[in-house]
C-alpha cells in the first residue's frame, strides 16, 4: 500500500528592510520559517543571491516534495513576464524577477510573483480569516495603504496589474500632494505616515491638549500608545483614519459587494479598535441598506507576509492564475 506523498511550497516576501520566508505543506503547516535583511542599498543582484539562498536552504528539508515558489513584491509586479517595475524602496526600475531567481535555483522549479496586498488575500483565502469565503477585500493599513480582493473565488488583476490600488484613490481633489502626482490621496490619512501627519495638524492648534503635545520624534505607536491611555487627541487622529478608510471601503463594496473586509498591515492590526468604528460610520451612511447588513469586518489571522506568497503556489496550481 503506497503512502500520499504531501508537496510543499515556498513562500519569499521581499520587503524594503527584509525578506521573509516560510515552506508550507498543502495542509497549511508552516514547516519552517526565517527573516533576514534586505540590504537592497548593496546591489539588486544581492538581493537575487539573498532571496535564491532563502528558497534552496527551505528547499532541502523536503527534497523532491517542493512544488513552486511563490514571492511577493513591492513596486508595480507583472506576473505574465516575471517583471517587477518601479520598485522604489528597492532601488529597481525594471526587474527581471522570474528569471533572475529561476537561473539561480535551476529552471525545473517554477517561480511565480505577485504583489504584496494580492498575497496577503490569497493567505486569508486559503489558511486565515476568509477560509470557504469567496467575496472579500483585504485591507492593508501600514506604510502605505492597499488592497487585494477576491471575487467568486478569483484574484483580481485588472488590465495592467494596479487592481485594488485603493491608496490613491482621491478623497479631496483639492488636498495635498502625493508622491504619485495626484492630489489628496487616501494613503495620505489612512496609514502609518497619514496617521502621524494627521495628529501633528491637530497637535498645532494651541488649545490642543494631549500627552503627545512635547513628543519631538512623533511614530503610530507613539499614538496608538496615547489613544490606549485615553487621549482625547491621539483617538480623534485615528478616527479620522477611520474615517477615511471607511470612504473607500464604501466605494469598494458599491462595486464589489464583497461579504467580508479583512484589515491587515501594522497599523491595521495595532488599530484596528479605534478605526473601525469610524470606518462603519462612514459606511453605514454611505453604502445600501443590504450592504450595511451584511458586511463583516475582521482582522488579518495569518501570521506572517510569505504565507501568502507560498499559497500563490497553490492558487496557481489550480489552473486560476497563469504564469
């Protein structure tokens, strides 16, 4: 009687400051994990060497059982060719990923990218918050703020890979600038950045009052730590995230009528009690009453950013996703 042989993935999430990696069986069992520096400032050929390394070192602990890897980006990710564009945190203008990573771990197994936001849905869809869930949006609230959505079961792309790009979505045309040259930008308010921007306006009114007033180096957690102590400012600044977030998830679901959000990110997560009551305000306000009624929002349950990249694997294994 012979046994069923389980196959494995690879899972690599390139970061600004790290890359991450996880083998994951089938089952979702995280085998083994690790984290190491990014070092993108040495050379983008390091980087290749470092990512190629992670995968070959997780690969001999299941030999012949690893079935593909899978590796998310950041920057504007063609996952048709295996190029990555623009990846300003890396340093990389035109990236030839796929191939870079198959030439060093050998071309018999099959590399397959996406971007960050994009994974973090397919890890909620396979092993976390939107197991059995075929209609959900996740949302990632940290540096910056994105989105990932799967609809009947399906990753959304669009025609040149910016689906879900939600953190450019203007909510004041007249407001300020944003790095990508538009005006007023979501990302502006709901993220990390946003988040301090927004309780340094507040905190310049002079009869504003808040433990954060004398904080010369200003961070989230600095805010998220006032908002736990109860300051009144410090849990405005939020709800105004909040807010915000809420605009564009009312947007989201007029189109998409998904039946779950998933909020992820690390200010998502740190957050994620102050923000979402704003954020159903503004929707309950803005959205249909069948909408209201249904929508779940919960937070992001997997634990770390490759497991997403390794279900790339398994999504594209089943015939949804072409290389």
């Amino acid at each position: 009687m012979s046994s069923i042989i389980e196959n494995f993935a690879i899972g690599i999430d390139i970061g600004a400051t790290k890359i991450a990696s996880v083998l994951l069986s089938e089952r979702g069992e995280l085998v083994d994990s690790s984290q190491i520096l990014t070092r993108a400032h040495e050379w983008p050929e390091f980087v290749f060497d470092k990512v190629a390394d992670q995968i070959l070192d997780l690969a001999r602990q299941k030999p012949g059982a690893i079935v593909g890897v899978g590796i998310g980006s950041p920057g504007k990710v063609d996952s048709s060719y295996g190029m990555v564009y623009d990846a300003v945190n890396l340093g990389w203008k035109e990236a030839h990923l796929v191939e870079e990573i198959s030439k060093r771990i050998g071309a018999d197994l099959p590399v397959w990218i996406q971007k960050d936001t994009n994974l973090n849905a397919l890890g909620e869809y396979y092993f976390g918050a939107c197991q059995g869930c075929d209609d959900f949006i996740y949302i990632g609230l940290g540096s910056g703020l994105g989105a990932g959505i799967i609809s009947n079961g399906h990753l959304i792309i669009g025609s040149d890979w910016y689906a879900a790009d939600v953190g450019h979505l203007s909510v004041d045309p007249e407001g300020p600038l944003c790095v990508c040259g538009g005006h007023g930008c979501a990302e502006l308010v709901a993220s990390g950045p946003g988040l301090v921007r927004v309780t340094r306006q507040m905190l310049v009114n002079p009869s504003a009052k808040s433990i954060l007033t004398d904080q010369v180096e200003l961070t989230p957690a600095d805010v998220l730590a006032a908002a736990d102590n109860g300051d009144t400012l410090a849990l405005e600044a939020l709800r105004e995230v909040g807010r915000i977030l809420g605009i564009v998830m009312s947007a989201c679901t007029v189109i998409l009528n998904p039946s779950r959000f998933v909020i992820g990110g690390g200010l998502g997560l740190a957050g994620f009690a102050f923000i979402v009551p704003a954020d159903r305000e503004q929707m309950s306000r803005r959205t249909l009453p069948n909408h209201r009624g249904q929508m779940d929002i919960v937070p992001s349950r997997v634990e770390s950013s490759a497991i997403g990249a390794a279900c790339l694997v398994w999504y594209a294994r089943s015939g949804k996703l072409k290389r």
